[in-house]
C-alpha cells in the first residue's frame, strides 16, 4: 500500500498512541527492523481470516523505539501469478541454473589442481605435513556423499529457508542487474544512431523475462561444449560497455581533470613568483 503523509501519521497514532515521533523517524525503524533484527525485536507471519480467494498476508514487527514498545503491521494481498513468475519463480531458476554453471567450473578448477599435485609428485615433491594431504576428487563420489550428508538432510528440512542468506541475495541481486543491463542494451541499440538525446527517455525497467527469454542456464545446455577454460577466458555477452566501465571511465576522467587543474595552478605560482623576483 501506499500512504500519504497525513493517512500514514494517523496509521502511526493508532497502532503506537504512547509514541511521539514524526513520519521519518517512524520509517526509519521500520526499516531498522526490517533489515537489521536487534535485540527486542520479532517479526512473526500471520494470515486474517477472510475469503478464501482475498486471503491477506499480516506481516508484524514489534521492537523497542526510545524504551517505548512499537509496532507495525504489513498487509500484503496476493500478488497475480505473472508478477509472482517475473519476480520470484523465473529468477530463482536463474539462480539455480548459475549456480550449477560455477559448480561445474569449481569441479575443473579441483580437477586441474590434482593434475597439478600429481606432477609435483612425479617430479619428487612430497607434502611436509601429512594432515594437509588430501584425496583426489571425483566428482561422483563427492556427490554421493553429499546426498549422504547431515547437511542435505537439514537442507530439506529447512526447505528452501536458507535460499536468501546474505550470499543468495546477493546472486539474487546481480542476476536482476545483469538482466536489465542486458536488455537496456539491446532497447539502446534499437534506437535510431542520430538520436543523442536523453530527453523525454524513461528510465528502463527491463522487460519481461517471459518463457521466450530465459537465460542461457535455465534452457539448458548449449549444442556445443564449453572450451574447458575458466570464467575469466571464456566468451562473455556482457556488452562492451558496462555500469563499472562508465564509472571507471567517468573517474578517470575527472582525476585527470584535476590533474590539469592542479598543473594550471601550479603553473600560475610559478609565474607569480618570478615576476614578483623581477
């Protein structure tokens, strides 16, 4: 929902009458508890008890705000299944199909290294502390025990709970970016070459992932297989420029920039200081 200035204070009044404190302060914590759970406060999940197809998600917190209890409901309906698809289902596919990519690239990467290991052996080397010493990787047994593990067991049971710890939103984040950068290019190239202009041009949103456009790793395997090389050598379809070469470009740029300034400056005093020696 989104609440004006005046709602949203009545809101505030209602469910915390004991606090006094304004709209920004009370956003603040909102926000607090929502990205930092401290000490005090719990976020619990509950659901009213409506019609069946209006259900509506309640989502509470309750915290400490200056030794005072507050708290804050979220009232979230039902999103439809094509915003569900975009934003949850489709990405999480992604997710799933880059994190077998680097899998497959680690198991190459523990596979060369035993190479590596195996001809400092047959060249005389040997470990010189035993504990250090490991077995050569295979790949099906290490699977194996792996489906044998307490941890694919607890991994079950949380069911997916573990999906977005800090290490998976951040995944989560840069196949969203890589996503919009990609298809921000593509509409940039459609454009007609004279065109110089930003005005009147709305910022891009990305367009739909749609069953047409899914990523190379959720359609499945490529035709050919991939040269045996690591992420950094292999063929990439990142455009040629990118959000951290502009901004690389933009830094260099301005340090230059000022490097002139400081010349010409430099250059000034010196000029200053004959003439007043003259």
């Amino acid at each position: 929902k989104r609440h004006k200035s005046a709602p949203l204070k009545r809101r505030i009044d209602k469910l915390n009458p004991s606090i006094e404190a304004s709209v920004s302060r009370i956003l603040d914590q909102i926000k607090n508890c929502l990205e930092s759970q401290e000490k005090g406060t719990s976020i619990t999940i509950g659901f009213k008890d409506e019609e069946e197809e209006n259900s509506k998600m309640v989502l509470k917190i309750n915290s400490q705000l200056a030794g005072l209890p507050f708290c804050w409901n979220f009232v979230g309906n039902s999103a439809d299944k094509e915003m569900a698809s975009e934003n949850l289902i489709v990405p999480l596919m992604a997710m799933v199909g880059e994190l077998t990519r680097r899998q497959r690239e680690l198991i190459k990467i523990l596979q060369n290294k035993d190479k590596e290991i195996e001809d400092y052996k047959s060249q005389g080397g040997k470990t010189t502390r035993k504990h250090i010493e490991t077995q050569e990787f295979v790949e099906t047994a290490f699977e194996n025990t792996m489906l044998m593990s307490k941890g694919f067991e607890e991994e079950v049971k949380s069911f997916g709970s573990s999906a977005f710890d800090d290490s998976g939103q951040d995944l989560y984040r840069q196949i969203m970016t890589k996503h919009s950068w990609l298809h921000r290019q593509k509409n940039e190239e459609e454009l007609p070459v004279n065109d110089t202009s930003d005005q009147g041009r709305k910022p891009s949103t990305g367009t739909s992932w749609g069953s047409s456009r899914l990523p190379p790793s959720v359609t499945g395997p490529p035709s050919q297989k991939s040269p045996n090389k690591s992420p950094a050598s292999s063929k990439s379809n990142t455009p040629d420029t990118s959000p951290i070469k502009d901004t690389e470009l933009m830094r260099r740029q301005a340090l230059e920039r000022r490097l002139e300034s400081d010349e010409a400056k430099k250059h000034e005093k010196t000029k200053k200081k004959k003439k007043m020696a003259f």
